[in-house]
C-alpha cells in the first residue's frame, strides 16, 4: 500500500515538473528584461557626433568634418603711432581660432595668421592682408587653405606657386567673400570675411588632409601646471612690435596685448585669450630686396606657458611642407594642454629680451 502511494506521489510530481517546464518558455520573459537589455546595447554602440580638434584637444569638432582641411586666415596687425588709431584695435576673430601665429613681415612690423579647423562656424575675420613667405610656409605645413589679401609677388607668390598651395584671395579669386567696413581706418585696412562667406569657396577645395598633416600634436588629458610660475610675459619682435600676455586665473588663459595694453575683439568686445603661449626663437633676415625679411623655420629653441607656468621647449619644421612640431627640452614629443595656442616666432637675438614675471 505505501508502495502505491510513493509511486503515485512520484508520478504527480513527474507530471507537474513537465507542465512547469511547457510553461516556460522565451515568450513568457519578462518583456521589461528584454527592453533593458537591448537599450543597455544600443547605448554601447552610440557614437559622439563629436571628435577632438587636431590643433586644440577640445572634442568639439563635428565628426562629418574630421578629415577636413583647416584654413589660414592673414590678418593685419598694425599699430600706429601714439594717439593714432592702429589696425590692432579693429582685428576681430582671434578668440575663435585654434591657433594664431605670429612672425615679422617687413619694416619692423608684425602680422598674424589665424588656423581654424572649423571655418563654417567662424564669424566676422579680420582685417585682412596679404599673404608673405614665412606664413605660406606654415600654412602648407598644416596642409591649409591660405586666405589672404594679395601678395608679396617679389617672393610669397613664387613660393605658394611652387607648393601647389590652394588659397583664396580676396582680391581676385575669391573677391565676394571679403566686405569692405568703415572702421575709421584707411581703405586698405577695411577688409573682413567671415567663416560662413569662405566656407562657399572652402567647399570647392574640400579634399582630404593629408596625411604628413594628421595628428602633429599631442594634448594632455589633464591640465599640466609646471614649477617655474608665468602670469606675464612680454615678447619683443622688434624695438616697435612687442606682444604681451596676462595671465588670467578665472578663465584659465592668457590674455594678449599690445606692450602691455589689453586687445579686444573688434565686434565682439571680448578680451583676446589663449590657453597656450609659445615662444619660439628663430633667425629672421632681411631678404635680398633689403624690406621682406624672412623667418628660418628648420629648428631652435623656445619657451611653453600655460596656466600661469612655463617650461623650455624644442621646436622643428624643416621644409615648407613638413608640420611644426614640438618636443620638451629631452626631445619628447611636447602635449600640450586642450585649448587655443598663440605662437609667437621672433628671432633669436629678442630672446635676451623675452621677460617672465
């Protein structure tokens, strides 16, 4: 009898386990469980429509945009004498380029030349001038498109037509992209672009960047504060050209001026900050009409400031179509940290001169 009832209760228990296992089945989940998980898997493959900027670090760079050619802006860079009014006051643009560059052009005076990898969302540029040797120099090496007003045809256009280097001037091939603007100067001081009007013409030149000009620079992932403290420093081009560089602990930048005297954007009133200054010492001469002159861009020394510090640096180029690069005073590659440069090249001799407070 006990015998009967165990095996009675054995096959009760054999035909509810296999009901049980009838019932579950892939339908019967939980549905919430499916959804969490193919959601979990959607946001592992969702791709940021941003990149890094090749030339500042920041991740702001549309990603349809990064084999982009960037552009090269002239801009004017002029001062006058006390009481007048000076081209440097009318320059708008600066803040929204990720690198300015600035060299001697003839007479002792300077003049500046602004990178944007993203020219589409650059407003008002400006004055511009026209184009000069050492500039179309480092222009090709970051394979730009060069924008300029003009030329030095005795040297500057020989060069860029030798390079093959494709550049908009405002003058002639690209006339309708610059506007003439009443700002109290002289005509030839009048010209802006903007980003939106050289991107009609940009758009025509769109063809890959090379690749002698991908990933020059390397960024910090972290801010780098170095031991020698920098909160101003003062470079000299020549006994009328001197550009200075406050430093500004609330915006984490140096803010630029005229020997001493703040400059702000033109349009905007903004002041001009950079996160990065470099200073790099190069020989500069005359060439042989006695007024261009000619920076030497094959290698020397300089200095990085960068929050409120500084260090020793290295620098290279070499031929007109290699990058420039830069390696600390070991010869590593140089990273630097994520944001906007000012790169001054002044000669060799002003170096005694730089002064650091």
């Amino acid at each position: 009898m006990k015998k009967r009832i165990l095996c009675g209760v054995l096959a009760l228990g054999l035909l509810l386990g296999a009901c049980g296992c009838q019932n579950t089945t892939a339908q019967d989940q939980p549905v919430s469980t499916v959804k969490t998980t193919a959601e979990q898997t959607a946001a592992k493959t969702t791709v940021s429509p941003y990149v890094m900027n090749p030339l500042t670090g920041v991740y702001d760079l549309p990603r349809e945009k990064k084999d982009q050619r960037p552009v090269a802006v002239m801009i004017n860079n002029l001062r006058s004498s006390v009481g007048a009014k000076s081209a440097q006051t009318v320059q708008t643009g600066l803040n929204q380029a990720d690198m300015v560059f600035e060299t001697m052009a003839e007479g002792g005076i300077t003049r500046l030349m602004a990178v944007y990898s993203d020219i589409e969302k650059a407003g008002q540029i400006g004055t511009v001038r026209s184009a000069r040797y050492s500039y179309a120099q480092l222009a090709c090496g970051l394979d730009a498109v060069y924008v300029h007003c003009g030329a030095d045809n005795l040297y500057a256009t020989p060069l860029m037509q030798e390079l093959g280097m494709d550049r908009l001037d405002l003058i002639s091939s690209a006339s309708s992209a610059g506007e003439r603007v009443d700002n109290g100067l002289a005509y030839e001081h009048t010209l802006y672009t903007s980003g939106e009007a050289l991107f009609q013409y940009y758009d025509g030149l769109q063809t890959e960047i090379k690749d002698r000009a991908k990933d020059i620079y390397s960024f910090n992932k972290k801010d780098v504060t170095y031991t020698k403290p920098a909160l101003q420093v003062n470079v000299r081009f020549s006994s009328n050209y001197k550009s200075s560089f406050t430093y500004d602990a609330n915006t984490k930048k140096y803010t630029r001026g005229d020997d001493g005297t703040v400059l702000k954007d033109y349009m905007t009133g903004e002041k001009e900050q950079f996160k990065n200054v470099l200073v790099l010492y190069a020989p500069v001469y005359y060439m042989s009409d006695n007024y261009h002159v000619k920076t030497v861009l094959d290698s020397g020394k300089g200095l990085y400031f960068t929050n409120g510090s500084c260090c020793e640096i290295r620098w290279e180029k070499g031929n007109s179509t290699a990058a420039l690069r830069f390696q600390d005073a070991d010869g590593n590659p140089l990273s630097l940290n994520a944001g906007n440069s000012y790169i001054c090249l002044t000669d060799t001799n002003n170096e005694q001169y730089t002064v650091i407070a």
